[in-house]
C-alpha cells in the first residue's frame, strides 16, 4: 500500500475543502434514493405468516400490535407499563424530567478544514 503523498497545509486544505463538497453532493444523492425507495408502491400481504417466539406462536398483524404498518420513527409503537416500572419524573411531578439539574452543554462543532494548523 502506498502512503499519500506529503503537501503543505494550504494544499491539504484546498484537497479536503474539495472532497468535502463530493462528500456533500454524495449525502445529497444518497437522501434523495432514500426517499425515492420510501415512495415505492406497497404490496399487500396476503399470506399468513406464523412466528413461533417466546410468547408462542404469533402472525404478522400480532407482531405490530393490530397495525396494519409498522410504527416509524414519527408514529412511537404503544408502550406497555409493567406493574414494576416506576412513574417518570414528568408524570409523577407534572415537570420536566431535567428540570433542576444542570443544561447539558456541548462542543462546538468545528470541521478539521478550520483546526489549528498544529494539530
């Protein structure tokens, strides 16, 4: 394997400030598939498939609960309580559950293009 080839900081910086718009323009087309693959039509399932599992024996329509799709990230599939879960703080005290602690804090975001040439 051969090793990259040795440049200055301006020349480095120009080559990634360069492939930073390829990495873009590929992020860019990769949404775009995703969300062409999204839209495909949708088949209907008419074959009964039976899933044996610890619960025993269950079909497609038990799995997600009586749903005809499946809950996505934007529909949360309904939660079950067990009787040893406890209240949250929201539920129990009407607040926000981060209510009296400290703000979560986090790092500035800076790309490597804007880093100190020393590091």
């Amino acid at each position: 394997m051969s090793l990259p080839q040795i440049a200055t900081r301006d020349e480095w910086l120009a080559a990634r400030r360069a492939l930073l718009v390829k990495e873009k323009d590929l992020t860019r087309r990769r949404d775009a598939l995703n969300a062409e693959r999204r839209m495909l039509p949708m088949v209907e399932i008419d074959k009964d498939y039976v899933f044996e599992g610890p619960a025993g024996r269950a079909s497609l329509l038990d799995l997600f609960e009586g749903r005809r799709t499946p809950a996505g990230p934007s529909r949360p599939a309904a939660r079950t309580t067990s009787s040893t879960s406890r209240p949250s703080a929201a539920r129990k005290t009407g607040r926000s559950p981060r209510a009296g602690r400290q703000p979560r804090t986090r790092r500035a975001r800076t790309s490597r293009a804007d880093a100190p040439a020393g590091r």
